[in-house]
C-alpha cells in the first residue's frame, strides 16, 4: 500500500483563492487603513498607532485559542476545513465596517475605531489559522508543501495585487462629487478654476484626471496656510460655499477633466465590493480542499503535553520570532506607501501603479521559491532573502520625489525577495509541526499554526506603531499641508532604511533555525514510513 501525498493542480488552485482573499482584507487593511483613519476619519497619526498595538496585544491568546480549538474540532469536513466556511462572511462583513465612516464625535470615532479592528483581529484569526494549518495537513511531503505554499503566495499576492491596484480607481468612481465648477483661462497654462459645493461633504480631494496640473489656493480661499502648489488639494466643502484655485501645467483644460473625490463614500463602497469577492473566494477554497494528513492514531487530547511540546520545539520558537520581525518589516513598507506618494511624490494614484508593481514581484516570487528552496534549501534561502530585501530597500533614502523611475525600480526588486519570505514561512510552520510529530510522537499543528496569525498580526501592529510614532514626531497631520511637508523625513525614513534594519536583525536570528534541507529529508522520511505502517494496520 502506497501513502499518497500528492495534490491536485485544482486543490492547489482552490487553497491559493484562500490567501487572495485572506489578503484583500490584510492587505487592504495594511495599506489603506492607517491613511483612512488619518486623512478621511480624522483621527491623529498617534492615536492610530496606539490602537494598532493595543488591538494586537490580544493576539497572542487569541492565536493560541484558536490553535486549540482547531486541533480539537472534529467535523465531517475535518478539523480546519469547516472554520473557512464559517468565517467567510463575518471577515467580509468586518472588513466592510472597518472602512465605514459613522458621523460621531472625535471620542465615538475612538470607540469605533477599537471596536471594529478588534473584531477585525479576532474573525480573522478564527479564519486564519485553520487556512495555514490545513495547507500541513493536505500533504505529508514537505517539498509538495512548499509547491502548495507557492501556489499560496501566488493567489496571496493576487489578492493583495487586486485590492491594492484597484481600490484607489474605485474610490475615485465611487466617491466622484458633481459640484458646479468654473474655469476661466488666465494664460497658455494657467487657468482660475472656482467650485460651488452642493452638499457638505467632510473630505473631498480635487485634481485633474490625468493628475499632472499644480491646484494653488488663492488667498481668498487658503485653507490651514496651505500655499503650495501641488497636483492636488483635501479639504472640507459646506454647501453653498465656493472654493477657488488657480491650476497651472495642463494645456485646454475644462471642466470635466477635473475630479472631486468624497473619500469617505469612495473608500466605503470600494471595500464593500472588495468584501463580496472576498467571501465568495473563500468558500471556492472550503469547497475545493481536502484534509489528509491526521494525528497519530494513538494521540490522546493532551493540552498540558502540546504547550509542553511547543515551548520545546527549537524551530517553532525561532519562526515566531523570526515572522514577527519579517512581518513588522514587509507591514511597514506596506502602510507607508500611500502616505508617501500621496504626499511626498505628490500623485496618489501612482500609488496604484507602485502597489500593482509590487505584487507582479510578488507574484514572481514566490513563483521561483519552490525551486529555489531545492537549490539552497528553505533555511539558506530565507536568510538570503532578508538579507537581499533589506538592503536594496535601503537605497531608497537615496530618491528624490522626481526619480521615480529609480523608486520603481529598488521597490520592485526588493519586493521580489520580499515575497519569499511569507511564502516560505508557512511552509516551514508545517516543518515545525513534522518536527514535533518525529520528535515526540505527538501532532498539534493548528496550535503550531497560530503562531503565523500571531506573527502576521501582532507585525502589522508594531508596524503601525512605528509609523505613528515616527510620524507623530514630525508632526503629521493629513489634513494640514505645512504639518505634511515637515514631515517628509520621517516618510523618506519609513520607506527606505528603517525596515532595513529590521530585515537584517531577522537574518541573523535565522542562522540559529536547526532544520536544514539534509534533516528534512530524514524526518519526512521517517514519518512517511510511520505513517504507511499505521494505514495497514
């Protein structure tokens, strides 16, 4: 009798449409949630990075529940399998809260901010961890789980490509503000643009289509001494008032060539459609999989013995640390890339364009890892990567607002190491859980899992902190153009050689990771025969 440990291209289709979903509402909220709070719901930079933190610290139960419950749940769908299809539609629907703006005050804003988020956490760890673990229990070949982890961070990396690239284009359709508009021409260039609101709107911002024309405030109208010419201007309209410009650097500009975007309406029926493709992925990917690896059969349900053999596993513990730096490092270069093109390369939809760059990388990447892991073998290779990333991000202190080439260029390819070390993160969470089955005669491997939603969570949550923080001591304030300005430093800093840092501390942490390609092999082997022995009993 043969163990089969292979999986369909289909089954590795359908398991991979569960990361893109996983990541329209990770990386939506990654990129787009911290310049939501600050810009559209008008909460300060300080007060986000506080609540990021603060949220997470429950992660760390939370996390761990969820390991226990997964090992623990038995259901004719299996042990993980079940926990997507429960989850599928409160993720979408939390998703969907997060991005909507209730009119209340500064403290009840406050209030909401931590309640939804929270909830946010919570669902999606209830999602989360089941989603890893069922990827170690699809197959017990390591190396055919490093094809499925590929597959995964493929589909991860669309999902995240989808709602990065295209949820800026959908705010501007869906939040597009018809007031009365005047233009008259003062030169080949230069034109006095006036614009009548019909409604109060809290947040509107105004540019041209293309977003080439410089908006000034005349002084008639100057709003928080925001005197600089940039392609674009946010602010407050109240119905009835008129708001005027002079807009230089487009030629036969009209009317309906200039776009006034309500981003709290926009940002809000963006996710919303984000949320519906979200839950319908996961439930292709509930449908599609199938569990086949189970305990040992003479495992008895033993919480003490699992924690016992967790804090024992060597390879586990360093993961989580190992995921934790990896994730605060890949979340920090992800939450400040709409701030930092938004205001210091001034072109917010370019953002767009550099996130869709981003996740091709991305994509590219973890495409090559399965056969770059059999070349150098995944421990080898992750630390090449940190050290890879990091560094080429550094160069980016080096970039001036107009090299944008340049930017695209060192964002990319660092982007492409990026990418391998989520993808072989998971991966080697399925090793850890190998490695305590060898070890130990014992499996619990949604508690091992817990330990990737821990990292991926509690990560972002440094992450936003840090740029709070960081934020916070130049002053930020998203709806004041002097306060932005002043700082442009802490953007440049956040973009380029602060992640670095982090990237290279978590290399070196890597170089203690016992399970290399040689004792690997040992260890699949030997539980490929246990297991084979067991299934002709």
């Amino acid at each position: 009798m043969e163990l089969t440990n292979r999986v369909s291209l289909k089954e590795k289709i359908g398991y991979a449409l569960g990361d893109g979903a996983a990541n329209i509402a990770w990386r939506g909220v990654s990129t787009f949630l911290f310049i939501f709070y600050t810009d559209v719901f008008g909460l300060s930079p300080i007060t986000v990075g506080v609540l990021m933190l603060v949220a997470r610290f429950s992660d760390g139960i939370s996390d761990v529940l969820m390991g226990i419950i997964g090992d623990r749940t038995n259901s004719k769908y299996g042990k993980f399998r079940p926990w997507i299809l429960w989850t599928a539609i409160p993720l979408g629907v939390i998703l969907s809260l997060l991005f909507t703006s209730p009119e209340l005050g500064t403290n009840g804003k406050i209030v909401y901010a931590y309640i939804t988020y929270i909830l946010f956490t919570l669902i999606y760890t209830a999602n989360n961890i089941p989603y890893g673990a069922l990827m170690a229990v699809m197959t017990g070949d390591d190396k055919e789980r490093t094809t499925i982890g590929s597959f995964r961070m493929v589909g991860a990396f669309a999902g995240g490509m989808l709602v990065q690239g295209a949820l800026l284009f959908l705010v501007a359709y869906y939040g597009n503000v018809n007031p009365t508009i005047d233009i008259s021409q003062l030169d080949e260039d230069a034109y006095a643009v006036s614009v009548t609101a019909s409604d109060n709107i809290e947040h509107v911002n105004i540019k041209t289509d293309n977003g080439i024309a410089l908006f000034a405030w005349n002084n008639a109208s100057m709003q928080n001494n925001d005197v600089e010419a940039t392609n674009g201007k946010s602010f407050e309209m109240e119905k009835g008032n008129t708001y005027s410009f002079t807009v230089t650097g487009e030629k036969n500009l009209k009317a309906e060539d200039i776009s006034i975007i309500n981003q709290k309406e926009g940002y809000s029926k963006s996710m919303y459609v984000m949320s519906a493709i979200l839950a319908l992925l996961m439930l292709i990917t509930f449908y599609s999989t199938r569990e086949r690896v189970l305990p040992p059969k003479d495992q008895k349900t033993d919480l003490v013995q699992d924690f016992k053999d967790l804090i024992k596993n060597k390879p586990w513990i360093i993961l989580l640390i190992i995921g934790l730096l990896f994730n605060v490092y890949n979340s920090i270069k992800q939450g400040i890339v709409v701030i930092y093109f938004t205001h210091y390369l001034n072109d917010q939809l370019l953002s767009a364009t550099y996130l869709v760059g981003l996740m091709i990388a991305s994509i590219l990447g973890a495409f090559f890892t399965a056969q770059l892991s059999r070349k150098f073998g995944k421990r080898n290779l992750l630390i090449y990567a940190l050290i890879f990333s990091g560094a080429v991000n550094a160069l980016l202190v080096f970039c001036k607002p107009d090299n944008v080439a340049a930017i695209f260029i060192i964002g990319t390819v660092s982007e492409f190491a990026a990418a391998i070390l989520p993808t072989l993160f998971f991966v080697m969470l399925g090793d850890a859980a190998d490695f305590s089955e060898w070890k130990n005669g014992r499996r619990a491997t949604g508690l091992i899992y817990s330990a990737g939603s821990f990292a991926t969570k509690f990560g972002g949550g440094i992450a936003g902190a840090i740029i709070g923080l960081v934020l916070g001591a130049y002053f930020y304030d998203g709806q004041d153009a002097v306060a932005i300005k002043g700082a442009f430093p802490g953007m440049v800093m956040l973009m380029s050689w602060i992640p670095a840092l982090i990237a290279f501390v978590a290399a070196g942490i890597m170089l203690l990771y016992p399970l290399d390609k040689t004792k690997m092999d040992i260890i699949t082997s030997d539980l490929n025969a246990k297991r084979l022995a067991q299934s002709v009993e």
